[in-house]
C-alpha cells in the first residue's frame, strides 16, 4: 500500500522575497509606533544591488524608508559583499504615495469598514502542541534554527539564504507517525564542499527539532526518513543577488504549508484595517480555540467581507467530521462570541502596536520563534463552549 504523504516548505528571513516582507513589515511597525491610525500598505521587491520600496503609507510621522530597509538588510546579514548584496552600499528607491481617497473613506473611523472585499481562512488541529499543522511546524523550525546557528557561528561559512521542506507520512486515521524526507538548502560560502555541511546540519538543526518533536509525540518515527542537503551541490550564489525577492510571494510558507486554504491576500506591509491580514489573523484564533476547548479536532474557519462594509458577508466553520457539535451550532457561538467588523478585530487582538516584523518570517501562526502573538492565545475557548452550551 502506497504511504499517505504531506510536504511543507519554509524559507529563512534571508530568502529574497522574506527579505521584502520584513522590510515592509519593518516601514509599518515604524508607523505603528509613532502612528497608531497611521494606514500602511507597503510593498517592497529587491534584485541584484537595489531595493524599491512602494505602495501607499498615510501617516504623519517621517519615516527614513532607506535607513529602515537598509537596517532590515544588515540584521538579516547582508552586510558584506560576501553574501553577494550589501545594505551598506545597494541603491534603495522610494516611490510612495498616499492611500486612496476611495478606500479611506469606507475605513474611516466613523465607518469602520473593510478595507478591501475578500476571504480569509484560519485553520488549527491537534498535531502540535500549538496546534498547527506538523510539516509546516518542523519546517519553520528547522528554518529557525538554521539562521540562529549561522548567527551565532555555531555552523560558519553558511549565509543568509536558505529553505527547509519536511515530509510527514501519515496513517490512514490521518495521523502523523514519521518523518519521511528533510531536505535543507543553505547559501554557504565558496570555501564550503557540500559533505562539509551534512554533520553540522543533521547536529544542529535537525535533529533538536525531532527531539523535539519526539516530546510530544513519542512514538512518531524520525529515524528512517531521507534527508537532501543542498541538493545541487552547491548554493554560493543566493539571495537578492541571485533572485529577485517581492513582497507576499511566500503566502503558504506564512500560513499553513499548504496543509489548509488559503484566501489568497498577502499579509507583511498591510496595517490591520486590511482584512488580508487581521481577518486571517481573528480566524486562525477562533480556530485554535474551537480545537483547545474541545470543540474539534481540526477546524478550518473562513470569514469574508465586502469593501467598506464592517461586518463580514459570511462566516463558515468546517470541522471536517471531527466537531462534538453541529456546525452550524458552532457558526452561531463564532457570531455571539466574537465581534468580526475590522475595528472590533483591530481592539480584541490589540493590533495597533508595532508586532509585525518579527512575525515576516518562520510564520505568522504557531510558536516557533518562542513570541506570544495575541491572535495564538487560547483565551476565548471557555467562552466559546458557555455559548454553544
């Protein structure tokens, strides 16, 4: 019989496109520090030895976009021709302009509508401690891991570059049971054979994941699996130098590895009265808790909205035969529960702080950089079964 397989890809922060979801989600937390109404939709993309930063940012602070990209650059650790781009010395171009009139006006404060028309899922399921999704949890910290070890010099000569992918056998009860393929792809430096780099890998990266993974799930085999390392042989060039990188290009590494849908919108550079991000961010919370009071095993939720309009056009709860309820029922206590225009989302989840870069990288949902994201809290379960009850 043919083994049940699913595969879930992560990048590092390094990785071209990550590089312009953090420098976009660096341009709005400036703004939400200084700016909290501030309106931001910022988009950057990157190629060899220049940045553009573009989109529309209405605020009244000043904001020095060169000095935040370039700052973004030199953490991430292009600060060398070594790594192939520099932020000392790339060219950074500013083309921004202000938010339109149109969407500002079914925004407002006194409106407090949407700010784009849309769907968004969150999805959440017992296979974690955090409740995510397997692969794309070991992927994320396996990226992790890989850029802690680079910076700290516990693995030398690799560079910022770099991706993860994790393949999970799983049982016919959907359940996971072993790890089947690693394979990690690492920009490293010319000095590097490729054999140089499979002991320091497998030590430091992979196997503290499956211990790990081997505490909350002691019986899952992560022994046999087969492993890739920079498959090519050779990963020298990389980065921005190698690739072009743009904004909300790794919406499936953000989310759920492609392990539940997805509504399509980007989140890094949008300020939370775009529903891309902070309706994402309410369903995969409402999600969770379903999952952590009991409700269901794994839930997927789905809110939609219509430009301007505050409340959403629809809301639906999927438990995929795992809900200790009707759906419908549990629909109805999502409703009484949670206030779902825009605003009430932007005050229950205490949006308007500058939380959003370190959220560009290694995923939006779960724990993996050891942060508590007010959306990832378990804190409406109780009040979810007293209104299904």
């Amino acid at each position: 019989m043919s083994k049940i397989l699913f595969t879930s890809e992560s990048v590092t922060e390094g990785h071209p496109d990550k590089v312009c979801d953090r420098i976009s989600d660096a341009v709005l937390d400036e703004v939400m520090k200084h700016d909290p109404n501030g309106r931001v939709a910022c988009e950057t993309c990157c190629t060899t030895g220049m940045v553009l930063v573009m989109g529309e940012i209405s605020t009244e602070h000043y904001i020095d976009f060169a000095g935040i990209a370039r700052g973004v650059l030199k953490d991430i650790g292009y600060d060398s021709p070594k790594a192939g781009f520099d932020g000392n010395t790339c060219a950074v171009m500013v083309a921004i302009d202000e938010q339109s009139p149109d969407i500002a006006m079914g925004t407002n404060d006194g409106v407090g509508g949407a700010g784009d028309q849309g769907m968004m899922f969150g999805y959440a399921c017992n296979e974690t401690p955090d409740l995510m999704p397997l692969p794309i949890t070991l992927a994320n910290k396996m990226a992790y891991l890989l850029m802690k070890k680079r910076k700290d010099g516990t693995i030398p000569h690799i560079l910022p570059d770099g991706k993860t992918q994790v393949t999970v056998e799983y049982d016919e009860g959907g359940n996971p049971v072993r790890v089947d393929t690693v394979v990690i792809s690492t920009q490293h430096e010319e000095c590097v054979a490729p054999e140089d780099l499979i002991e320091p890998l497998q030590k430091h990266v992979i196997k503290p994941v499956l211990d790990e993974l081997l505490t909350y799930r002691p019986d899952m085999d992560v022994v046999t699996y087969s492993l890739f390392i920079n498959p090519t042989g050779r990963f020298v060039k990389g980065g921005p130098a190698a690739d072009s990188g743009l904004t909300g290009r790794k919406i499936i590494v953000d989310t759920y590895g492609g392990y539940a849908a997805h509504g399509g919108g980007a989140f890094s550079g949008k300020d939370p009265t775009k529903v891309d991000r902070s309706a994402a961010y309410a369903a995969r919370h409402i999600a969770k808790n379903i999952v952590a009071a009991g409700i269901a095993d794994k839930c997927q939720v789905q809110l939609a909205y219509a430009i301007g309009v505050p409340q959403p056009v629809s809301i639906r709860v999927d438990t995929y035969g795992t809900g200790k309820y009707a759906e419908n029922k549990i629909c109805d206590a999502v409703e009484a529960v949670y206030d779902l225009t825009p605003r009430g989302i932007i005050n229950w989840l205490d949006l308007r702080k500058p939380v959003y870069k370190n959220t560009s990288a290694y995923g939006h949902f779960g724990n993996v950089i050891g942060e508590e994201r007010t959306w990832e809290k378990t804190d409406t379960a109780e009040k979810l079964l007293e209104a299904i009850k």
